[in-house]
C-alpha cells in the first residue's frame, strides 16, 4: 500500500512541475543573462526549508562556474549584510513572498547597489513586486495531504535553481576538468585531475602482422585489456593497428579459415593519447568513438606506443 502512495506523490508532484515547466519565459532568460553578466557574486538568501535549498543552489552554482554563497535571511539584518556588495546579485527564495525575514533585506539591499531576483510562488507577492527581477515558482498544490508541508513547492524550487545551474553552466563552457578543479578532495576530482600517465599500463599487448588468430587471442587473454596492438616486427617495429573484442568476434563470423593472421582482422588506425593529458581527454575520447582503451604515446606528436589505458583503469583509478 506504501508503494502504491509513493507512486501517487511522485505523479502529484510531476503534474505541478509539468505546470510549472510550460509557465517559463522570457524572465527566466533575462535571469539568466544578469547571473551570467553578474561582476561579483550570487548570493542565495532565505530562510526555512526554502533556505535549505537555496543553500543547495548556491553550492551547485560554487562548484559550476558561478561564484555564489548563501546567507540566512534573518542573520542578514544582523550584521550579515556585510557578505554582500553592489556587485552581486542577490536571489531571494520565499515560497509565498511575504515572509518578513525576507522583506526586511530588500530594502537594505537596494541601499547596497545589488540586484535582487525573487524566486517565489506568489507573483503578486511583496516579494515580487520590490525585486528587479522574478521567477516564479508556483504550484497549485503541495504533496503534503494537509497543504501544509512544503512539498512539491520545495522541490519546483530546487528544479528552477538547477534549472539556472546548467544554464549557466552551459554558458560558461563549463568541463569535467573544471568541476574537478573545485572538488580536488572528492574521489570524482581526483579521477578527473588525474592525468593518463597515473592510470596506464606499461605492459602494452603486441602481436606481429603475421601472428596466428590463436596467437592473438592468447596474447589479449594474457594482458586482460581487450585488445593488441599489431607490429611489423618485435620488439622495436612500427605499430600497423589494432585488434579488439570485437575484431575477434567479427573475424569469427566472418572467416572459415582457421589460418587467418592478425594482419587479416586488425584495424589499421587506432586513437592514441599523450601520456600527460587528463583523464578527462581520455574519456571524452572513448566516448566520442564509443571505444574503452587507447593507445598512450609519450607526446601529442609522437607515435612509439608507452603504453594502453583502458576505461577500467579510469573507474579504478582513486
């Protein structure tokens, strides 16, 4: 029967988003031009459980690009104001508009120089008529069987903010490395800081061109990476290509003929990165070509392969 409830509530909440995406227009546009544009910083206030996300908001848009706080709306008036200055601009998050915490700072802040943007639920709110600028975020009706607790409006609330964030983000040509940047203490920054030369494997898989398909195979078995690399000769030749899984199975399919050389099912190009680059560039490789390894050279412009790193090392890579 809980089941059954939950799936109730998310369809209610789902039905006063739907409502709230096709309310967007042309303001949200324009908000999201002045957080661009902003000289100083975003400062997200309010007070509550709407100041829990909007506490939420500001350290989305911290660790995305856009240099934000969140100050509490009743310690501004109390000596907290001086966070703030005339280049920032402040959102102010109240769902009904008319909390006094919240009006009590607007004037201040005009007296500041800052720009203020309401996200409230009430467009004919107090809130919304001192602001600059207005978001709405208005639903018709919370999840909460009394109308009480903040519900679906907590959450339209936390949408419209991430809403901003990507936006943003997406302005700012905001990338993996970035984000890294400012999580250097999380396990995901330190993967993405990591550089190639951290994750690979020196022990590169090599057959020559003239290597039996039973060859190949127990040379990708013994080196677990998938894959080999295909030489004119060993141990100091010129590198041919490449044979993969899927070589193997495609070769299987194809041939009859169990005297097939790995000259017969390589690759002859493959995707090759430099030893010092990111394991950002790394992935956006693998992705771009939906492959899991590349070949490691020691520079953009050589070409000796160092060395193979694999998606896998990338996942374990801590």
């Amino acid at each position: 029967m809980y089941a059954i409830r939950a799936k109730q509530i998310f369809e209610e909440e789902i039905r006063e988003l739907e409502k709230l995406k096709n309310s967007i227009d042309n303001h949200f546009n324009q908000v999201v031009e002045i957080l661009y544009h902003c000289q100083g910083k975003v400062v997200m206030m309010g007070i509550g459980k709407t100041g829990i996300i909007a506490h939420k908001m500001a350290s989305s848009f911290a660790s995305t690009g856009t240099p934000s706080i969140f100050v509490n709306a009743a310690e501004a008036v109390h000596g907290d104001l001086g966070m703030i200055n005339a280049n920032d601009v402040a959102i102010l998050v109240s769902n009904s508009g008319s909390t006094n915490e919240i009006l009590n700072i607007i004037d201040p802040l005009h007296r500041l120089g800052c720009t203020i943007i309401a996200m409230t639920g009430n467009m004919d709110s107090p809130l919304a008529q001192r602001a600059d600028y207005a978001l709405s975020i208005h639903v018709d009706t919370e999840a909460c069987p009394l109308g009480i607790a903040p519900t679906t409006s907590t959450t339209a609330t936390l949408l419209m903010g991430d809403a901003l964030m990507v936006c943003l983000m997406e302005m700012r040509q905001f990338k993996a490395e970035d984000f890294a940047l400012y999580h250097p203490g999380g396990a995901l920054g330190r993967k993405l800081l990591g550089r190639v030369k951290n994750v690979m494997t020196t022990e590169v898989p090599r057959v020559t061109a003239d290597a039996s398909f039973r060859d190949v195979v127990c040379e990708m078995s013994d080196k677990h990476l998938g894959m080999t690399m295909v030489y004119d000769h060993l141990p100091q030749g010129n590198c041919l290509g490449i044979i993969t899984d899927g070589d193997i199975r495609r070769a299987i399919q194809k041939y009859n003929d169990v005297h097939i050389t790995a000259a017969d099912i390589m690759t002859p190009t493959y995707k090759r990165i430099a030893k010092e680059a990111l394991l950002t560039d790394a992935l956006a490789i693998m992705d771009t070509y939906n492959i899991t390894t590349l070949a490691v050279t020691e520079t953009t412009t050589s070409t000796d392969i160092i060395g193979i790193i694999s998606i896998h090392h990338i996942i374990d890579f801590n």
